[in-house]
C-alpha cells in the first residue's frame, strides 16, 4: 500500500466545519485526491471554500502526491 504524507492548514474562519482546525499531517492511501482529504477534515458540503495545493488554487479532482501542502480557507469577500 503506498501513501502520502499531506500537510494541511485549516483556516480558524471555518468555525464549526472542521474536525480539526490549523495545521496537522495527514496519511492517504493513494490514489487519493484533494476531495478526498476534504472528507476526512469533516468539511465536505461546507459549501464555497478556496483550497491551495503546493501555494496554488487546487481543484478537488486533483490527484494528491506525498509532501503536498493543502490549505483550506473560506471565500474571500468584501470591500467596496
């Protein structure tokens, strides 16, 4: 069985959504995707959240390799 070793911020803002918030080091079974470590958070059907995967917007398709970094924040808004 191979796996990966993700790293994954969870932003504060997500009160209430996450299993666990801030920063924490996951172990997936491959093949696993970005959608997939959305699940295991707890935060699957939360609705709009922007991810990054390696500093760049990530879809939840995308398949994950080890020592990718993950973040998971809520949609940016605001001003005028």
């Amino acid at each position: 069985m191979k796996c990966a070793h993700v790293r994954v911020y969870v932003s504060p803002a997500l009160t209430g959504a996450a299993k666990k918030k801030g920063e924490q080091e996951l172990e997936m079974e491959l093949p696993a995707t970005v959608g997939d470590v959305l699940a295991v958070l707890g935060l699957a059907g939360t609705g709009s959240l922007l991810i990054s995967r390696n500093g760049r917007l990530a879809r939840l398709e995308e398949l994950l390799e080890d020592g990718d970094e993950l973040g998971f924040y809520p949609p940016i808004g605001g001003g005028q």
